[in-house]
C-alpha cells in the first residue's frame, strides 16, 4: 500500500469515494508485467462507490450518489476519477458492493457482440469461457434480453453453473465432439457471434462451428499467441476473425458503448442480472485475490473491499 494525493476531477470527471474493485485478469497481467507495463500505475478497471466531487461540466450526477464505473486504471484505492460518460447510477435492486463487479463485464460484452459483431437476435453466440467474470454477467444480461447463447466450460461444476447463467446451452471443453454438440443444439445453424477469451484453444473446432457470415472476437492475447487457422473453412462460410482490447479503445466509442449498456441492461441490472461474487478481499490483500483469480477455480467475480476509515 501506499499513500498518494486524491486526484482532483478534471472537466467531464468524476471523483468516486470507492466502495469495492472488481478485479480482472488484466490486474494479475499488469502486476506480473510490472514497471514495463504502459497504463496507470495503480491496477484496477472498474469501482462502485458514491460521488465525492464532480468535474467542471459534470450535471447528471450529485455528491453521495451511489455509482459505478469504468475507470481507466486506478480501482484498487480509496478513490479513483472517472469519465462521466462511463458512470452509471447504482440501480436501487444492486448490492451497491457488488456492483463493482459489472462494468468491465457489460462493457466488454456489449462492445464486442454488438458494436463489434453485431450480434442479430435470430443468430445464436457463444462464449468459451461462460462462467468468467465476462461471460457469466454477459449470459444472464444476454439471455434475459432474449438471445440464445451457448457456453463452453472447463469443469462440470462450471457447465452447470453456465446453465444457471442462462446460457442456452453450456458444453464441457475438454469433452469430445464439441463441433457436433453445439451444431445439434442449434438445429444445424452454427455460432453467428463467438467470444473467445481461450486465445484461440479451439480455434479448428471453433471455424466448423461457425454459421456462414459468422464472427468470432478474441480477448485474450494469449501471452502473445499466434492463430493457426484452418484457410478453406474460413473462406468457404466467409468468417471473419477479430480482435480488441477495451482499455485503450477511444472515449468515445466507449460512451456509444455506455449508451447501449443504459438502454438495453439497466432496467434489469439487480434482478435478472446479479453479479455471482465467489470471494471478497479486503484492499491490502489485493495479493491473495489475484492469487485466487489465477487459481481459476472462481465461478463470476473476485472483489477487492476497500475498509471504511
Ligand atoms: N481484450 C479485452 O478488452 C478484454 C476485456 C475483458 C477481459 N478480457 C480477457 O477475457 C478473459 C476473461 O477475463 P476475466 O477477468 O473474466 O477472467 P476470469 O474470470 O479468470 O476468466 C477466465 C476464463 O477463461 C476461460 N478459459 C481459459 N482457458 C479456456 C479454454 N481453453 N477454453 C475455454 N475457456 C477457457 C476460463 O474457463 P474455465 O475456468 O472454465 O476453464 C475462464 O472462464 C481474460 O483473458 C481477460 O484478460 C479481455
């Protein structure tokens, strides 16, 4: 731990007094990538907490309210600024601790189904990774809204909680035949969006799974990882294979996303989408809480609780 100026918010800021930090996997690869690493010296991408100053411009929020955000690194302290455009008021039916745990879940999911890949209602998607801190908020807001989206998981204790995520259907990943259970559960129609955080683990399986026109988004890099992908599959359902990193993506392609997450998921955030906390660190053991995420036993989110002094 150590002591540092409160930061002062800038025009179209705002200072959170922070309750809780949902911690990413981002936060265990800044750490192990130490002083190299280009963001905020301080990890953390997402806070709850209530409003303790606003920026010059700032109108839509009032001291005290309680909110969360996405921030741009800065989550693990006793207060972070935030973009105004990336706070979002607590609704009354969310734990207001828990919902540290939403924003970087929401934001990736909605940037990358919908900005990114369009994802249509008669498509069907999948997650490789259902029950992580993405995917098990991205199955319950997705599937309360209507879209049938599958999910892979690396254990059955994981499948099932899939299942109870929402997913549509939620397979085991080291399990023969995966192609064949994913075509059958989609009546033959294949995967039309598909959000890979496995850095490409089922990258062959993956392409024969594919509807035709479909698209598949990576999140994870895989420490650097190279795709080997099968050619004549691609060409011939037209697939398309992309990318992206949330962090640095512009403000304003963030606050479109922002606008989406308000209109589409705020009104059912607390009852049909809850974060599921699998463990609750206090700040100054922010060490135990990244070693528990890299055990990967975790079903949903980790949270660092910042004590109240
Ligand atoms: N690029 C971006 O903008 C962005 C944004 C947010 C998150 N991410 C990335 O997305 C991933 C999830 O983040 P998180 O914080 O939610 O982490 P997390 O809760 O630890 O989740 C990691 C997930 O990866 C899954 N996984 C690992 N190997 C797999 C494989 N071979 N096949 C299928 N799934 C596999 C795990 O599934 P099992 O436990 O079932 O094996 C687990 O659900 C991380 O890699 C993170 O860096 C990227």
């Amino acid at each position: 731990m150590a002591e540092m100026p409160v930061p002062h918010p800038g025009p179209n800021q705002v200072l959170i007094r922070i309750s809780a930090a949902g911690v990413n996997r981002h936060d265990c690869n800044q750490r192990s990538a130490g002083v190299h690493h280009d963001g905020n010296p301080v990890p953390g991408l997402e806070v709850s907490g209530v409003v303790a100053a606003l920026g010059e411009g700032v109108t839509e929020f009032a001291t005290g309210d309680a909110v969360m955000a996405l921030v741009q690194g800065g989550g693990y302290a006793e207060f972070a600024l935030a973009d105004a455009a990336l706070v979002m008021v607590v609704p009354d039916a969310l734990d207001p601790v828990a919902a540290a745990g939403v924003p970087e879940a929401l934001f990736t999911a909605w940037w990358n189904f919908f900005a990114m890949m369009r994802l249509q209602r008669e498509e069907f998607a999948l997650i490789h990774g259902g029950t992580s801190g993405v995917g098990h908020i991205a199955l319950q807001a997705m599937s309360s809204l209507g879209y049938r989206v599958l999910a892979t998981a690396g254990s059955a204790r994981k499948v099932k909680a899939a299942e109870g995520f929402g997913a549509f259907a939620a397979f085991n990943y080291n399990h023969s035949d995966l192609v064949g259970k994913v075509l059958r559960a989609t009546g033959g129609a294949g995967i039309g969006a598909l959000l890979d955080m496995s850095a490409g683990a089922h990258m062959a399986a993956d392409l024969e799974m594919m509807a035709p026109d479909g698209r598949i988004a990576h999140l994870s890099g895989g420490g650097g990882a190279a795709l080997n992908v099968p050619l004549k599959t691609l060409m011939a359902k037209r697939l398309s294979i992309t990318g992206s990193l949330l962090r640095p993506l512009a403000l304003e392609r963030k606050t479109a996303v922002a606008a989406m997450i308000r209109r589409d998921v705020l009104p059912i955030l607390g009852t049909k989408v809850r974060p599921s906390v699998a463990a609750q660190f206090n700040l100054e053991d922010a060490a135990a809480a990244h070693r528990e995420m890299e055990k990967g036993s975790h079903i949903g989110k980790i949270l660092l609780r910042v004590a109240d002094r």
